[in-house]
C-alpha cells in the first residue's frame, strides 16, 4: 500500500478530477466532407466519433459510427453527400468544458446514451473544440483511482 491514499477520500479525488485532465484529441472534419471520406477519415484516425466545424472552425455537429452506417445502407453515392447533410447538429449537442468535473461528463453521457462529448472553449461567436472526452477516458479514469487508493 505504499504511497497510497486511503479508501475514504476516494470521494473527494472523485470530485476533484477534471475533464481537461483526462481528454483526448478531437478529431474535426469540414462540413461539405463526404459521407465517403468521413468514412475513411473516421477508419484512419481510429476513433469513434468525428465532430463537424465550419469555416472559422466553430463546432456545428457530430458524427457518430452509427451515423454513417445509416446514411450509407442504401446509398451507394455516399462520395456524393456532404456530411452535414446527416450530422447531428447544433443547438443538439451536448458538450462540456475542460474545467467540468469527469463526474459531471460520465452523467451528460449516460443520461443521454451518447458515447463522446466534445470538450469546448466559448469564444462568444462560437464554440471551439478543444478536445475529446470518451467512455475509455472515463475507464482509465476509473483505474487511476483504484491505482491512487487503498482498495
Ligand atoms: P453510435 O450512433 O455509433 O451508437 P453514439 O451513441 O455516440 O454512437 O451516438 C448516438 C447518436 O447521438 C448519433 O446520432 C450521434 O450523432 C449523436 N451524438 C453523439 N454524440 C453526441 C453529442 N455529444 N451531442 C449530441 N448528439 C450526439
């Protein structure tokens, strides 16, 4: 148990992890991407979910893995449909910040059964995307603090 915390302040150490500390990259795409290239892009990045800016790289949508499944059953032109065509798109999207709790992130995902939150930065004419919070921050999160505590 060297240079472990005690079980008991689990809690506060809870409280005390921040969204900025456990984010990730974000991966953005324009809005007159193709459904196609998104494909490809989501594949070569090797994430989940890909968000949408527009020219002065301010957040207006999300792609999800889903997403793009259904806008292609069906559609063998997917070179030819622009991604905001399908996208999820703002005033929709739920985010958060980096100061935000990782509590108050888990919860934004669960209640709204969605796997990644875009982590942004008000700019007053937009919302810029600054990083990237997923289910797998949330799991490391969760063993850091059993790697932190007494168990
Ligand atoms: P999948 O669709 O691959 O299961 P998600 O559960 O993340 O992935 O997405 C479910 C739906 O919610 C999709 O239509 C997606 O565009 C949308 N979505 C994903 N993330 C967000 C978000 N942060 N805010 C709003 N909608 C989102």
């Amino acid at each position: 148990y060297a240079g472990k915390k005690p079980t008991q302040s689990i809690s506060d150490s809870m409280n005390a992890m921040k969204v900025g500390d456990f984010q990730s990259m974000p991966v953005v795409v324009s809005e007159s991407l193709s459904v196609y290239d998104a494909i490809c892009h989501m594949f070569l990045e090797d994430v989940g979910t890909l968000f949408v800016v527009d020219k002065s790289s301010f957040l207006t949508g999300v792609l999800s893995r889903k997403d793009l499944l259904r806008a292609t059953i069906g559609n063998k032109e997917t070179e030819k449909v622009p991604v905001h065509i399908i996208m999820t798109r703002m005033p929709n999207i739920t985010y958060c910040t980096k100061q935000d709790t990782l509590l108050m992130a888990s919860k934004l995902m669960i209640d709204k059964q969605i796997d990644s939150l875009p982590v942004i930065q008000d700019r007053g004419d937009g919302l810029e995307v600054v990083g990237r919070i997923t289910k797998t921050n949330i799991t490391a999160a969760f063993l850091s603090l059993a790697d932190d505590h007494e168990l």
